[in-house]
C-alpha cells in the first residue's frame, strides 16, 4: 500500500514551476491518431493517466520515441486497428476521446465505457449524439461503446444540450477531418478544448471559435505530419499551489503558468484575503493572516473550476467565518468533506452544496483520497495541520499531479512518500 505521510504545519515558501495540462495531453495524444504520421509533443505531464493512454496508443500501433519523459515523437502511421484494448480503456475517463478520434480515421472503433474519478454519474450521451449526427452508428453493450461509419463523418449543425468539455473536444476530434462544415453550439470554453483546436489546427485543421459559444469546422482531407506543438501549463496544478501558498500563509511564486486561465482562481483568492501579483507567465501569491469567508459556485470557464473545489475548501475551513460551496458540475464531490471533518474541520455538506464553519486549526489525521482533486486538497490541509496526515489511495493523485511530493517539498513543506508490503 502506498501512502504520503505530510508532517505539519509549514508554511510554503519559493518557486514552483507548472508541468503541462492534463485534461489538454489527454486529449491531444488521442488527437494525434487523426494523422497518418509523425507529430513533435512538447511540455507532456509525466502521470499515471498520461502513461496509460501512451500505452494504449502503443497498444494501437503508435511508435513513441521519447526525447526526455516530457518530449516525445509520435509516429502513427502504422496504426492499423481501432479496437482498443477493455483494460487499458476502462482505466480512465479521457478513453473517450478514443472515440472520436479514431472514427475520423478508421471505419469503426470499440472502446470500454469510460472509468475515472468517482465524481456520481458521468453520463456519455451528449457524446454519442454527436457522432449520430454526424451520421454515426452507435451501441452501447456489456461495458462497451461501439461506433461505425459507413462513409465519411458529414458535418452538420449541432446543438450540446449540455456544456460538456469531454463532449465538445469529441466533437471537435470527429469533425476535423469529416466532409463539409459543422457547427458546434453551447460548447464548453476550457482552455484545453481551445488547446486541442490550436494542435489540430498547427497540422492544417480549419477550427475556428474555440474559446467561444460556437466553434465552426471545416473538415480537411488530411492533417500535415512532422508539426510540433508544446501543451499549455496546467490550470488546476498552478491553481492548486495557488490555494495550497494561501492556506499555509505562505509566500510562492508559481512559474510558467497562463494568468488569464487562473482569473476565477485569482479573483476568489483575493476575497478571502491573499495578495496575488501577476509578472508575465508567473504568479506570486502570498497570505499573512486568517482567510476572509468565501462563497464558491463552480461553473464551466469562464467560471470558478470545480476541478479547484476540494483545494479551495481548505481556505473556506479556516476562514475566520462561515463559507459557502455549490457545486453546479458532479453530483458527489463532498466526499472529502469527512475526511476534512476528521481533521477538525466542521462542514456540513447536503445535495450541491457545502456549508463550512471555519476553525482556527486542523490537526493530523489518517484521511483517504476519494479522487484526484480531493487527493490534493488533502495534501494542502496536511501542510497546514498540526501533526503528521496520512494520505491513503495516493493513485488517484498520481493520475494527474507530476513530482507533487518534490514540488511541495521543495517550497518547504515536509512529505514523504512510503510504500508498505508488496
Ligand atoms: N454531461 C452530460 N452528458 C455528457 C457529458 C457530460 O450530461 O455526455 C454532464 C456531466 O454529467 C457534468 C457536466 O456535463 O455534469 C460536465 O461534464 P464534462 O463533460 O464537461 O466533464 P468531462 O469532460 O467528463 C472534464 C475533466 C474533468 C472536469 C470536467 C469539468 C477531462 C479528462 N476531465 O471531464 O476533470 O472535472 O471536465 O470541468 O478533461 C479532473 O481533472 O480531476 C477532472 C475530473
């Protein structure tokens, strides 16, 4: 069993550099099936999900040459099978992007229904419809989502019913090499749907309005091979060092980020109390006393991230007053809220929404990671507790955290990883 043992408190202090975005590789790499050939990546986060879906590409016929474990070359033209292997693709979410992707490319392709992040229901519908509108057969059987075409994808206007960024970069996947024009409404405005528009469109795509309510595709024949292309930094991590340099009272610069993507993060910091200065791709946040109470409603961009929820209710806990979080994105993301409880924190949290009294201290305690954000929401209130944290299901932040031990550690925090038994 594999655990973090954070001994606090401390107070964070330095530099941190960001490492690229998850939820862009994530689908960038499935993105890359959509060309016959080689493609330069640049500023790939090294995490467990990214490894997995290097293996699955592998496991497609992909030819991964690494130039460092950030930096790789990717040759596809041998891909000859789009049936994707249960195991690989049932490990996490983002295996949707599979669908779309390799559609564009091949006739059929057959993928296990999504796994991932316990978050409540994560439904697929919104993906579905748009491969049936661009005139796609799709089944979902025994644990499976199959989908085949009998001509190319045709483009068309299509309407989300949701704003879904798994939804949004599906279609933009399946469109980029469709026949004739789509038009995407209600889409989602995450900077890593605009980052997959951007690496698409390097290799000759022709996506315009990412970024926006309403992207337009103009599907291309081909894409053009050889292009290079260096992945955004993550908002979440730079957004979570933000939050974790606040809550400790600290004082840290966090480097190699894009300001403009932090703004919801930013804006919130500021009202509980932190002082958060801009200096080109680099923030610096500092805190010197208790935080002010915060109300949160997560929305999609340009909107607070729910992927920041968990790690913001460690200030809310200990603001000096009552706080308020509505989660408007997933059904369950409270379970964290107990664990929090264990460690002094008095939160009561019913249906969306999380009402949390602040305390003056949390204290150590052994406390579970539920899922990837919650995981580093309990790295953060571990730094500010008196006594040593235990953090168990550590895999959940290893799915989407790059060195998170050496980053933390190295503004001056005191974790240490250990692995028990076999
Ligand atoms: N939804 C539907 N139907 C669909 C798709 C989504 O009803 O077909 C609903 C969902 O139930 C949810 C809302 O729409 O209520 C938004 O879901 P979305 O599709 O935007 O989420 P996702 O694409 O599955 C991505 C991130 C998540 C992040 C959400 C929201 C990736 C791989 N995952 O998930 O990231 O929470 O967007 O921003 O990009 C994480 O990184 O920790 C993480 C969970």
């Amino acid at each position: 069993m594999e655990k973090f043992v954070v001994h606090g408190p401390c107070r964070l202090q330095g530099t941190v550099n960001i490492s690229g975005a998850k939820n862009a590789a994530v689908a960038i790499l499935p993105a890359t099936l959509l060309v016959d050939g080689k493609c330069h990546l640049e500023n790939v986060p090294d995490i467990s999900d990214i490894r997995a879906y290097l293996e699955i590409l592998e496991s497609l016929g992909s030819k991964i040459t690494y130039i460092s474990k950030n930096e790789m070359i990717i040759d596809n033209s041998d891909v000859g099978s789009a049936l994707a292997s249960y195991d690989l693709t049932s490990k996490f979410r983002a295996s949707y992007y599979l669908l779309g992707s390799l559609l564009g490319r091949f006739n059929s392709v057959q993928i296990s229904l999504p796994g991932g992040c316990n978050l409540g229901a994560r439904p697929i519908d919104q993906h579905i419809k748009v491969l049936e509108k661009l005139g796609a057969e799709v089944n979902v059987m025994h644990g499976n989502v199959y989908a085949k075409r009998t001509s190319k994808l045709i483009g068309v206007p299509i309407f989300l019913d949701v704003v879904s960024v798994g939804a949004t970069i599906n279609a933009i996947l399946a469109c980029t090499l469709a026949d004739g024009i789509t038009v995407l409404e209600n889409v989602a405005k995450e900077p890593h749907v605009v980052d997959v528009a951007n690496f698409l469109n390097s290799m000759g795509a022709k996506i315009k309005g990412a970024g926006t309510d309403v992207i337009r595709i103009t599907g291309v024949e081909s894409l053009k091979q050889n292009s290079s292309y260096s992945i955004i930094p993550d908002q979440i991590e730079a957004g979570t060092f933000m939050v974790a340099a606040a809550a400790t009272r600290g004082d840290v610069l966090i480097k190699n980020c894009i300001p403009k993507h932090m703004e919801p993060i930013t804006a919130k910091l500021i009202e509980a109390g932190a002082t958060v200065i801009e200096e080109g791709s680099n923030i610096r946040v500092t805190m010197d006393k208790r935080p002010l109470p915060i109300t949160v409603k997560t929305m999609p961009y340009p909107g607070f991230p729910t992927d920041m929820q968990p790690q913001m209710c460690i200030l809310q806990a200990l603001a000096n007053g009552s706080s308020m979080i509505v989660e408007n994105i997933w059904e369950s993301r409270f379970h964290y809220t107990d664990e929090l409880s264990k460690m002094g924190a008095t939160i009561s949290a019913h249906g969306n929404t999380a009402v949390i009294t602040g305390v003056e201290k949390l204290y150590g305690s052994p406390v579970i990671s539920h899922d990837l954000r919650a995981g580093a929401a309990m790295i953060i209130a571990g730094c500010v507790a008196e006594g040593y944290t235990e953090v168990y299901s550590i895999e959940h932040i290893l799915r989407g955290y790059e060195n998170i031990v050496d980053k933390f550690n190295g503004l001056g925090a005191n974790i240490e990883y250990i692995k028990e038994g076999n």
